[in-house]
C-alpha cells in the first residue's frame, strides 16, 4: 500500500474505510497500516542481512523520509538498532 493511503485504496475497492479497516484487519490480524509498516521493516531486515547496502539507501529504496526515521521505527519494532541487527543477521551459524 505504499503510496496510497487507506482511505483512497477503499474507494478504489468500493467499500467504505471502515468495512476495509475491519475486513483487513479480522483477516491479517493487524491494521492496514501496521501491516504495511511490518512489510516495509521485514524488508528492511531483508536487505540488512543480504547486501551491503547502508542503512541510509535502505532508508531511501524503502520510502522513509532518512536513515534515522527507519532506524526509529527498527529499533522501536525489533528492539535493536538496524546495524546491531545487520551485525547479529550476519553471524555464521
């Protein structure tokens, strides 16, 4: 849903956002825009364990407005910084 808003992506469908709101969440669990932030940060994860790319062009491949708002919300949702994740997803096992 990246770059649509909830609201315009229910129009689309012809429903109202409520019943898109409710029927997504009874279906996956979390809200539309939860699910679409768990999405963009398993992606971030992705992408920290399986290129070189740094944490500021993850940032801008995956739409956050700079390197420290996805490391706010990483940190926030997984409990580590997105290096300390990187540097514990690389360790052989």
């Amino acid at each position: 849903m990246q770059g649509r808003d909830v609201r315009s992506v229910a129009q689309a469908l012809g429903v109202s956002y409520l019943t898109l709101y409710r029927k997504f969440k009874q279906a996956t669990g979390l809200a539309p825009k939860e699910y679409a932030r768990e999405i963009r940060l398993a992606r971030a994860e992705d992408l920290l364990a399986g290129t070189d790319l740094s944490v500021k062009e993850i940032a801008g491949l995956l739409g956050y407005y700079s390197a420290s708002h996805l490391s706010l919300e990483f940190k926030k949702a997984r409990g580590k910084s997105p290096s300390q994740w990187s540097d514990r997803a690389r360790l052989p096992r």
